[in-house]
C-alpha cells in the first residue's frame, strides 16, 4: 500500500494537468506583451499560485508564451499520474505477495484414542485374574495310591516285573496320571523305595563315633535285609544302569544325600578329637557302605547285626591307628 503521502500528491498533480488543458486556449500568433496580471476568474488572496494554475506578477503565464498547452512535466523524482498508479498497484500486488495473511493454528484438547489392537484384545480376552486355571491340582490321594501299589507289585515282581499298566490298574487312576508324575518305571520305583526307607534318615548323636556309625549302620541293614525295601534295593541298583533318568535322580536322592548324612558324624568324630582331622571321609564311607553293598547283593552271607559289629570295630580302629 505504500506511504500514506503518495496518494495525495498523485491527486494534486492529477488536479493541477487537468485544470491547466482546461482554461489555456491555443494561440495562432505572437503573443502581446502582458500589462499586468490576467485573472480568469476570481482569485482568492490566500490561494497558493501553483494551486490556482496562475503566474505570479511580474511574470508572464507560460501559455501565453508557448502555444498549445502541454501538461507540465512531473518534477524531477516524481512520478508521472500513470507510472504511480502502476508502482502503487505493483506496490500493493507485490505487498500482498510478500506478506501473505497467515493463519494461526488453533490448539484443540482432543481426549486420548485408545490403540485399536489393544482396544480389540481387551473386548475379545478376559483379564488373566479372571482365566480359569489349566487342569486339575495334584491329588495327594492319588500319589498315596500310586506308591502303595507300586511299593507291592515291586515286592512280589521287583523292578524288572514292575509295569505302569498294572500299577494304575491296582491304583484305579490313568495311566496318563502316572506319566505326568514320574517319567518312567525306574524313577517310580525309587519314590517308592524312599517312602520306605523315609524313617532312616534321622541323625543319631550317641556321643561317640563308633556308637554313632554302629546306630545308623543297624538302622540300614534292619531296612533292607529280607524286606521288600531291599528288594527294592537291589533291583534299583540294577536299573541304574539301563535308565538315564534314574541314573541321575539316584546320585541326587540317594547316593549324595546319604555320604552327607555320615560325613556329619565324621565331622563331630574329628571336633571331638577321636579321630585325626585329615581323616578322608570318603575312604571311610566306601569301606562301611562298601562291604555292606557287597553282602546284599551277593547273598553270599548273611547281612546282620553281627556284621555291622566287626565293620565298624575295623573301621574305627583303623582310622585310629593311622597315627
């Protein structure tokens, strides 16, 4: 839109061109010599002469002298009527180009939308609190009666004779029961060992080492000698060497938490000074176990009280007289 003065001016001179093509008549001849000054019309005193279009006096009108009139030209620096209608235009055009009007967004409080997929899981699945549990809890009734009847059928068969079919049979559960209790006939048959033998695990404390193996030692052979549990016993030992499974549940419920068992009566033996502190325990432990294995499983002679006497009397002799 430009400076506010240049409209204005646009006008006068605009005003001052017309007023002059207006009241000048072309002259065919010489001029006279003006006498004074010509008024045209009424002239008010306090009129700018370039306002009114007349000369100042004294001075002859430029009209008079010149002939046809011409609009006088523009000053110099100022623009002629059609150039500034063109720059203004070109002005406001180029102002409009320039600063084009913007408009602001506008912030708008939206509530949060909701994920379609979790919105669509949450309608489709109940929360997890509210699922039903999978499948049924174990039933202790059911394992009693699983371990009695496996405990029998191993006394009358052994392991060898032991099948899954039949200990369901007599349990009256599904085989399907038993396989997702115990993954094979071997390692059924050693819960069931244990279950026997459950009472031996309790820590004799007579006060001395030798009271100590002979209570534990008796204690073992009274549970295995001519009992089912030692039928067990040995058709277990045999199994271990046909079943993986079974292999590594007898080292970790069998063999390691037995030598533990004895090894905390040599511990007490050696805090007492019975025996020398660099006693090695596990020597001392094959030896005890050693010859009663051996009297189990061959058969050879009998497995007694009589013979847990003279084990632990060279035993405990011999780990005495090492110094």
């Amino acid at each position: 839109m430009g400076s506010p003065g240049v409209p204005a001016r646009l006008r006068k001179i605009a005003a001052l061109t017309e007023r002059g093509s207006a009241g000048h008549a072309p002259t065919t001849g010489a001029a006279s010599q003006p006498t004074g000054p010509q008024v045209t019309g009424p002239a008010s005193a306090d009129k700018d002469p370039e306002s009114s279009g007349l000369a100042e006096p004294g001075q002859s009108s430029p009209a008079a002298c010149t002939g046809p009139t011409e609009p006088p030209a523009p000053a110099a620096g100022t623009p002629s009527p059609d150039q500034a209608r063109t720059e203004t235009g070109t002005a406001e055009t180029g102002l409009g180009e320039a600063e084009p009007e913007v408009t602001g967004h506008v912030a708008v409080d939206m509530p949060p939308v909701k994920p379609v997929v979790k919105a669509l899981a949450d309608k489709r699945r109940p929360a997890r609190s509210m699922r039903p549990r999978r499948g049924r809890p174990r039933s202790e009734r059911a394992d009693r009666a699983i371990l009695q009847a496996a405990t029998e059928l191993l006394a009358d068969k052994g392991v060898s004779g032991l099948t899954i079919e039949e200990v369901a049979l007599r349990a009256g559960v599904g085989k399907t029961t038993i396989y997702r209790r115990w993954s094979s006939r071997g390692t059924l048959a050693l819960d069931a060992y244990l279950a026997e033998i459950d009472g031996l695990r309790a820590l004799p404390d007579t006060g001395t080492f030798s009271g100590d193996l002979r209570a534990a030692l008796g204690a073992w052979v009274k549970a295995v000698a001519g009992t089912p549990a030692g039928v067990m016993l040995v058709g277990l030992i045999a199994e271990v060497h046909k079943d993986p499974g079974l292999a590594m549940a007898w080292q970790d419920q069998v063999i390691a938490p037995l030598r533990a068992h004895y090894s905390i009566m040599l511990d007490h033996a050696i805090s007492r000074g019975e025996i020398p502190e660099d006693t090695d325990a596990g020597v001392v432990l094959d030896l005890v176990f050693g010859a009663c294995y051996y009297r189990l499983l061959h058969v050879h002679r009998p497995l007694n009280d009589q013979f847990v006497n003279q084990v632990i009397d060279i035993v405990t002799t011999g780990v005495g007289a090492a110094r």
